[in-house]
C-alpha cells in the first residue's frame, strides 16, 4: 500500500498484470475496428452492384464480293474486296434479381431491317423462350454505307440490292444472335456510369437551308446547327474491371463515299477498332473482352465531310439551297472530308470520335441506377391520327418518295438531272413514272403536299409492298437514361424535339432528371423523319420523308405514350399493334451465280504472281498479289473467316506469329474478277508508325469451288504465302 508521504509503486507481478491488460485492450480495440471495417466492406460489396452486365462481339460481315453495297443506292457499287470486318455489339443489362432485362445491339451495317429484326426474334425465341422478346431487345445500326445489302423483304430495297441475299441475310443475323450469345453467357454483376461532352470539327450540316426554316426562336436556343454532344455509358463489373461501353454520336458515317468498293464499318467502326484495341492490348482486332460500340443517333442532315460541298470539276463552292453547280448541276456538287483521300478522312473523323469517346468514358462518375423497363409497338404510320392542338387534327400518309430523293445528297449525288429542293414535279420523268408504276392517287398527292410524288410506294404492291405500312417503335429505361430506338434518320431539329417532348413526358411523371438518347436506324428502316417547316422546302431528306409532312409529330405522339407507360408502370396496357407481314421472297437476285474457277497455265490457287519486294519501312505500302477466287466462296463456308494474315518470325521460339489480320485498319484486301472464271487477289498492308523491325510475311486464305458433276460442287480451301520482307528502321 501506499501512505501518505511516500511514492507509489507497483511490484513486478502488477506491472505484468497492468501490460496485459492494456495490450487486451488494444488487440480488443484493434478487432472490433477490423470487424466493423469487414462489415462495411461486406455491406458495400452488397451494394456495389445495381445491375447484371454482359457484353459480347460477334462478326456480321457476310460476303464481300458481288454483293450492291446498302447506302447510297448506286447500282455499280458491289463489293470487291475488304478494309475492315463488320461486327454486332451486343450489351445485356438486368436487375439483380433477374426479373427485366435490356438488350441493345449495334450492328456494323447501314440499318437494320424489319425481316433481319424479326428473324433475329425468332431465332432468340427458339433459344430462349420468352426471355428476348420485340419489347425489350433494340437492334440498331450504325449506318455504313460500306457494308452488304440484300437483306429486305420490300421491294423497294430488294431492287436496289439484288434481291433478297440469303448469305448476306443470315451473316447479319447470325452475328446478332452470336453476339447476344456471347453477352448472355458472360452476365456479371456490375454498374453503369454516364457522361456528355461535346465533339468538334466531325460533322457539318448538310442541308443547313432547310435547318434554317425551323423557327427562329426554336434554333436561338442551340449554338450548332448540329447536335454536338456526344453520351457515354460506361460498363463495370463489381470489382471495377471494365467491360465496355455504348457511345450516342450523330454524324453519317459516310466518310468513304460511293467509289469505294470495300466493305468497312467507316468512321464509328474506326472509333470501336480503336477503343478495342486500347482496352484488349495485345489482341488482334476482333479479338478480346472489351466491346466497344458507337451507335448511330439523329444523323439524318448531318455529314463528315467537314469541309463543305464544292464543284468537282471547278473548285466551286455549291453550299446553296438546290446544292447545283454552274456546270454540270447537281451531279457535280459534292461534300468533302478533311484527309487526302476517303481513307484518311474516315481516320480523321473516327479518331475525332474516339479521343472524345475515351475522355468521357475516363471520367465517367454519373451513376446511372433504378429500375428496368422497356415498351414496344407495332403501328401502321400510313394511317395515324396526329392532335396537333385541341382543336386540330391531322393525318400522316401512305408511303411515297419525292423527286428530290433521286437527287441525292452532297454526300452521294444521284446519277440523273433531278436536284434538291424540288417541289414541282417534272413532267418528262412524271409520264416515265404513270406509264410504268402508276400515278399516284390524288389523295396520296393531297397529303404529301408540297413533295411532288416521284415513287407512290404506298400504293405499289407488286410483287410485295415497296415500302413498309407497319413500324416498331420502342424505349427502353434503364434507371435514369431512356434509350429512344427510332426506325430512321431523324434530323438534327426532329431529333431535338423528340428528345424534348420524352423528357418532359417522364418529368411530368415523377421521373425526372431522365437522360434521353436516341437510337438510330432501329429494327425497321423508313427513310428520314424531318421537322414540319424542313419538309416544306423539299431537299433530299424531306423527300424522304416517306410518311408526310406530320411524320415527326406522329412519332412524338406515339413515344410521349410509350415513355408515359413506363414512368406510370402502365406498360402492360399498351396494345400490342397490327403485327408486320413476313413476304415469300424466295432466293430469286441477281447477283452473277457461284462458278467453278479456273488458274493461268502452270498455277494453281494461292500462288503469287506478283511478289514482295525484300525490304520495307514504316509507313511504306507491302503489295502482294495472288492467283485468287472468289471471296463469297469461303462467306458461304464459314461465318467467320480470315482472308489473310501478316505474321513476324519470332527467332526465340522458331515461328511465325501473326500480327494483323483481315480485320486490321492497315490492311487491304482486293478481289478483282477476270475472264473464263479466272480472279486475282490483290493484299496490301499500310505499315504503321512503330512496327517492330523484323522478317515478315503475307498469308492469303480462299475457297475456290471445284465441280464434282454436272449438279455438284464443293468448295475447296486453299492458301498463299508471300516471300519473306524485312522491315528496317532505315
């Protein structure tokens, strides 16, 4: 004990005692934290999901030879050849408990079309029930024009393609539903992140005199005559690992123009083949888990060509109401994109993409959250009731292109003496129309007016309607972003109102704050959809504006009820609609027939015949050219399918490793089409900036079609090497 006077003092037992004691304490202390830090983390993992991803690749690209390339319905231009292949993107998203799910896919073709979507449908129905329906899968194109056609049922487009091409239907289709496969088998938990910005120098106006007939009050409240931004959504799994994203853009990607002859995905497929190859390093494109997608939006009146119509054949400008030139008229008058040629261009715009794409989707911190929900119907837009005020009704029209629609835009000009902004008829092209097609009925004339009727397609039957009567329209909610999936080419201004009139249907129903992106070119192509005052003036796209002067309003109408069904949860309530017709087109194109194939004297398949030469550097040109056949011969054979490699010797494990394929930027493949069955197969690789030094080579992959009988053939695969090239850093 201690007494007054003296110090206290504790023998060495208490000391012990008194250690131990604190040293519990703080390993108690030190646990109770770890738990509690344990149980945060636990809780957060809980919580660190909002939904269930899957992304997934697959190729569509199909034949690449013969086949009229979909876009600027011009009858020489068939496929030769190959810069890039086409691809289907496929993202699932669900809720955690599985109940909804979402689908969108963008597909690297000019649009999707309402057979491709509805053989799509019922091939995901025969896999997996009702779990993919037309309600809740978007299918949307990119709008190439550089990709196959031959893939509708209206006769319309089957004219323009050569029939109904089953090769090139079923590689589109098959790539979809593969892609959709790949995200389903892939589901993870993880979140979703959104982002804006604004992209510049990528795209101008190109009917900026019809943008000017919108009023005045509407265009004081936009500082472009063009939508500029760009949305972002950016997926993660739970732990952070990136799985992807969707980019909305709005810009034609026409930057390769109707003289090219190779099918490419153009500048938004640049912009995938760049994110993709940044985010799955050391792959080879089409390769990899990290899909990125860039869709198409409201492109209608929006072109890359950035550098503005001008005479061809004398420097001119013709950026004027009609896009005519003094000689030559509107044949002569094209738009033209910033590079040296269509290629530099189309990598100049897609870069431009893809470095504005790669910022936001880096700084990406909005996350999007809430509940899944998505809204369908089929409708008849021939015959739709349009409540413009309380006391106003109008109604849209049968189906009918006008004159101005054969004249073509600056970006791809028609071939005859019609020209923009027509609204009178001709009548030396009019009795070429009534003595062939018909007249048009004076009610079809009376709705359309003021488009002067040149192709009456809505009351053009034979052998099967010209153009579609039943359209798709449909949204998709995911929590606070609306993905408004639009049949068409909406124009900057219709696409602005669009937005507008969704948004405000969701805010006025306790959902607000709704991030509203439009998806183009959806699941049934119809032309374009101009604003009321641009279709008064008649350039390219009001007269293509199938369904009348009230299009727009008719689609505002039909999507403020959609967006109102789902924010109300009344989604169940909506009628389903006249289901679209599925036409016995039969196999009947004209596309030249499959022939047995022939070789030079003293060749055979794959030999060369015009070598490498032994040494190359960067950025120089490697041509090699081989004894060819035709490339639909391995599209029918195979659904994917490598027409070449280049591949570097490696000394350290003695081989050749293979470093670009067909599906490269820098790569070309060209298929020319001689006489008495004979081809040639001319490969071309552009060498990058900062290829490694080394020995390389060119391998070429074909089928030639061998006959067995006289009703019997078979396909025979074959391949080609080039000699050995060193490149140097000389």
């Amino acid at each position: 004990m201690c007494g007054k006077r003296s110090k206290c003092s504790f023998s060495r037992l208490e000391v012990f005692l008194i250690v131990c004691l604190v040293l519990m304490i703080a390993v108690t202390v030190v646990l109770l934290v770890l738990h509690f830090l344990t149980k945060d983390s636990n809780d957060s993992s809980k919580v660190i999901a909002n939904y269930l991803l899957g992304v997934g690749r697959a190729d569509c690209t199909g034949p690449v030879a013969e086949i009229p390339l979909m876009g600027y319905a011009k009858a020489d231009q068939v496929g030769g050849g190959l810069l890039t292949r086409l691809y289907s993107r496929a993202f699932i998203v669900a809720d955690l408990d599985d109940s909804k799910r979402v689908v969108f896919v963008s597909a690297d073709i000019g649009m999707v079309s309402q057979r491709l979507r509805l053989e799509v449908l019922k091939k995901l129905e025969s896999k997996y029930g009702e779990l993919y329906r037309q309600d809740n899968v978007i299918l949307s194109g990119t709008h190439t024009h550089s990709g196959p056609g031959g893939y509708f049922q209206y006769t319309l487009f089957w004219i323009t393609s050569k029939g109904l091409i089953r090769p090139s239907l079923d590689a589109i289709v098959n790539g979809i539903v593969k892609s959709i496969d790949i995200a389903h088998q892939n589901m993870k938990r993880g979140r979703l992140f959104i982002n804006k910005g604004t992209v510049e120098n990528s795209q101008i106006n190109r009917s900026p005199f019809s943008y000017l007939e919108n009023p005045a009050s509407e265009r004081s409240r936009y500082s472009s005559n063009t939508d500029k931004e760009m949305v972002v959504l950016k997926m993660v799994d739970g732990n952070g690992q990136e799985l992807g994203l969707i980019s909305w853009f709005a810009v034609h990607p026409v930057s390769m123009n109707n003289t090219n002859h190779l099918v490419n995905s153009d500048n938004v497929g640049y912009a995938s083949y760049l994110f993709e190859q940044e985010k799955n390093k050391g792959m080879l494109p089409g390769e990899g888990s990290f899909v990125a997608a860039f869709a198409s939006s409201n492109l209608g009146d929006v072109s890359p060509n950035i550098k503005g119509p001008f005479c061809v054949n004398t420097g001119q400008s013709c950026n004027n109401p009609q896009s005519t030139c003094p000689m030559g008229g509107a044949t002569m008058c094209m738009a033209m994109g910033p590079g040296n040629d269509m290629f530099d261009s189309t990598r100049i715009i897609g870069q431009n993409i893809y470095l504005k794409a790669s910022e936001l989707y880096e700084k990406a911190s909005q996350e999007v959250t809430g509940p899944l929900s998505s809204a369908h119907q089929w409708v008849n837009m021939s015959d739709v009731s349009v409540e413009l005020n309380a006391t106003h009704t109008v109604k849209t029209c049968k189906p009918a292109l006008g004159h101005s629609f054969a004249a073509g835009t600056i970006d791809g000009v028609g071939a005859l003496n019609f020209t923009q902004g027509s609204v009178e008829g001709d009548p030396f092209w009019d009795e070429i129309r009534d003595q062939l097609l018909g007249k048009p009925s004076n009610e079809t004339k009376a709705c359309h007016k003021p488009k002067p009727i040149l192709f009456n397609t809505g009351e053009m039957t034979w052998p099967h309607p010209w153009h579609p009567d039943i359209v798709d329209v449909q949204i998709a909610a995911i929590g606070s972003l609306a993905i408004v999936a639009v049949p068409g080419e909406f124009t900057t201004m219709s696409g602005r109102r669009l937005r507008e009139a969704v948004k405000r249907e969701f805010d006025s129903h306790g959902t607000p704050r709704t991030d509203v992106v439009i998806a183009g070119l959806c699941n049934v192509y119809t032309h374009y959809i101009t604003t009321y005052e641009e279709y008064q003036v008649q350039r390219y796209e009001a007269a293509s504006t199938i369904y009348g002067p009230h299009t727009l309003s008719a689609y505002i109408q039909l999507y403020r009820g959609l967006a109102k069904a789902i924010a109300t949860n009344t989604v169940q309530d909506l009628p389903r609609g006249p289901e679209p017709p599925v036409f016995n087109i039969g196999n009947v194109t004209l596309v030249p027939p499959l022939v047995v194939e022939r070789v030079p004297e003293n060749k055979t398949f794959g030999d060369v015949l015009q070598e490498v030469r032994q040494q190359y550097r960067a950025t120089e040109v490697v041509e090699v050219t081989f004894v060819g056949a035709n490339p639909r011969n391995s599209a029918e054979n195979a659904t994917e399918h490598n027409f070449l490699t280049v591949e570097r010797y490696a000394s350290t494990s003695d081989g050749w490793h293979v470093v670009e394929n067909d599906a490269s930027w820098d790569t070309r493949f060209y298929w020319t089409k001689g006489l008495f069955g004979r081809s040639t197969v001319i490969i071309e690789w552009h060498i990058p900036h900062g290829t490694e030094p080394g020995i390389y080579r060119i391998r070429y992959f074909g089928h030639y079609k061998k006959k067995l009988s006289n009703e019997h053939s078979v396909s025979i695969p074959f391949e080609g090497t080039s000699s050995a090239f060193e490149i140097t850093t000389l």
